[in-house]
C-alpha cells in the first residue's frame, strides 16, 4: 500500500488485541515482508530483562536487517492483576530511565560502563545493523525522557483522545538531546481513523469502537461487537462520552478523514503520522488503510 512502518503492539489478558507477544509478530512479519520496516508499539519494558528484550530485537534484526523499530514504554499493557501474574518481580517504574539506557546500549553494540552489572556483557547476534529505539507515551514523562535520551518519540493520540499533545511535543522539542542515532527531534503522533467507501458506512463501522469504549470505561474488556450487534442503551454519562468520542472522532470517506489527518500533522508539526483502525470485520480494515494510502501517499 506505500506505508512505511508496520508497529505491533503489547497487550495482555485483552480479548480484543492479539498483540501479547510483539517479537513473535514481528518474526513471522519479517518472513512475509521485504521493505516495509517494522516495530513494537511497544515493548512494555518494566515487565522484562532490557538485555533479553536487546536479544530478541538483535535476532529480529538479523532476519530484517536495518528495518527494525523498538519502541518501548513502560504502561502494564494490562490490568494490575495481569501484571502482577506475567511478572511477580517486575521493575519498579523507577527504574525505567536505567533501563532504556541500558538497551540502547546492548542493542546499538556500545559498551556499558565500567562498574557496571553488564559491562562486559554483548547482545548477540551483532550485524551492521541495529534496530531503531523510539520512546512511546501519552504523557509529559515520556516526551521528557526521550528528549533526554536522544530517542525519536511517539504520542499516542488515540489512548488521550489528543489531550495533552502539544505540550508533550513541546517539552520533547524544547529540551531535546541529539544523540549519534537521533541528531534532531523526530516526532510522530498516533491516531485511531477509520475511512470506508461511504461516509454512513464509516459510521456504521464506528459502532464496534464506540461500544467497545463504553464497555473499557466501566471495566468491561471484550472482543469487538459486530457493528450491527454493538448498538446498546447507554446511560446519559455515556451518551455525553459518545457524543465527545464522535466529535473528535477521524472516521468518514477516504478524503475526509485524509482531509482532517492533514490538518492534524500540520498543526502539531509532526515528522510522522501512524494509524490505528479497529474494526469487526478484518476486511473493513484493510480497506480503510487502502483508502487512506491512496489518499495520503
């Protein structure tokens, strides 16, 4: 289709999302593609040893060399419960810094310091490619640490319906760190968009989302309700939530909804612009990213 990034995400105990094991995904993606470059959006690195999470992308990396995103974050992925089971002695968020340091370092090859638990240690298999670390988050912190760090950063605008993005982008580019694989700041945003042939037919498939995050805001995590079984009585707090949804919502025909992603990138002044449709029917999804590529590529 002309994209130039495939990203797969982390989730656990969501009936609704198959990405709880990314560097599996990315493996098999790596056997079926030749140029697109692909990434984890992302690792919930808190949950695991950053030198086996460097591993796994070194591996991925010899099988798609030099197309390898690893963006990382360090939100549970879950409920605490699920955490709590995938990780009895997981790190402390505390320590998140430390961490991403130390995967930038196993993972591009450089030496920790000495002194260090890992110094002295190497992530295999070493090439002359190595994977790109990008920063993920919905929040100031995120943008902080990646201008810190010297990472390319990702907001992601679907989870905060856009609050807070302008200021996050703000603190990134205001106090960004060049580093040697990140000379200058490099911004994306994610957005949840949904185009179709029709603008009533991108509605309809809109039902699916807007029952789903009804059901996610009073705890209920399930699969996708089929658009024509997702219409349910809601409340009148969730009839003001629906009509807030709807109104930020990026869903309509291909040139409308390219039309008001424009406007977006434009405004923020973004490097980067990725997608995130959900839909029932996997086949309604794959047409929207058709329409949009045709539209915005």
């Amino acid at each position: 289709m002309g994209y130039h990034r495939f990203w797969v995400s982390e989730h656990h105990s969501h009936p609704s999302i198959v990405g709880s094991a990314p560097e599996v995904l990315l493996a098999a993606l790596a056997a079926r593609t030749s140029r697109i470059r692909l990434g984890s959006a992302g690792v919930m690195l808190p949950h695991y040893s950053a030198y086996k999470v460097a591993e796994q992308f070194r591996v991925l990396d010899a099988l798609a060399p030099g197309r390898l995103d690893l963006g990382v974050g360090r939100a549970p992925g879950s409920d605490g419960r699920t955490a709590q089971v995938l990780n009895p002695d997981r790190y402390a968020s505390e320590r998140f810094p430390q961490q991403v340091m130390e995967l930038q370092a196993w993972v591009t090859g450089q030496p920790l310091p000495a002194g260090h638990p890992g110094h002295g240690v190497w992530a295999c298999p070493s090439g002359d490619t190595a994977p790109t670390v990008w920063m993920l988050g919905s929040s100031d912190y995120g943008a902080q640490l990646a201008a810190h760090l010297g990472l390319p950063y990702a907001f992601a605008y679907f989870i905060t319906e856009g609050q807070g993005v302008e200021q996050a982008l703000e603190l990134y580019r205001d106090n960004f760190r060049p580093s040697a694989e990140c000379p200058k700041p490099h911004a994306a945003i994610c957005v949840w968009a949904l185009a179709a042939d029709t603008e009533e037919e991108a509605w309809r498939l809109f039902q699916s989302r807007a029952r789903w995050r009804m059901d996610r805001n009073v705890g209920r995590l399930t699969a996708l309700y089929p658009p024509d079984e997702a219409v349910r009585e809601y409340t009148l707090s969730e009839q003001h939530a629906l009509e807030t949804l709807r109104a930020n919502a990026f869903v309509g025909t291909g040139a409308q909804v390219a039309s008001k992603l424009r406007a977006l990138s434009q405004r923020l002044e973004v490097d980067e612009l990725a997608l995130i449709t959900w839909t029932h029917d996997p086949q309604a999804q794959r047409r929207s990213y058709q329409l949009l590529a045709q539209e915005m590529l």
